[in-house]
C-alpha cells in the first residue's frame, strides 16, 4: 500500500491542483511500480509560509509577503 505525503505552501493551491497532483502522483506510482491505485494513498499537507522556511528564512519573507521582525 503505497502512501505519499505533499507538502506545499498554501498561497495558490486550488482544489483542482490537489486533484491533479492526487491523480498524477497516484498514475506515477502505477506507471513505475505496477502499484493498485486503489492502494495507493496520497496526502496533501498545506503549509502556511510562515511555518517553512529555506536558506535560513521565512518563505513568506523571501517571496516578498511578509518582512522580517
């Protein structure tokens, strides 16, 4: 029983995209590795900009929506 975890930052995200991302990364997984898509389990995990971060700083900062204290 495959499960995958996403995690993406919350600006944008339809709910058309987690659909989309829900079926591609699902066929992937039958494509590559002859797994059941009724097996398989996709998570999407949104995640404010506030709550991530990379080379040392707020996404939120870096995309320019927020400023640093």
């Amino acid at each position: 029983m495959p499960y995958v975890n996403i995690k993406i930052t919350t600006p944008g995200v339809t709910k058309d995209h987690k659909r989309r991302l829900i079926q591609g990364v699902t066929q992937l997984l039958v494509d590559v590795l002859d797994k059941k898509p009724e097996h398989t389990h996709v998570v999407i995990d949104l995640v404010d900009e506030e709550n991530w971060g990379f080379s040392g700083e707020l996404t939120s900062v870096l995309r320019g929506n927020d400023t640093p204290d």
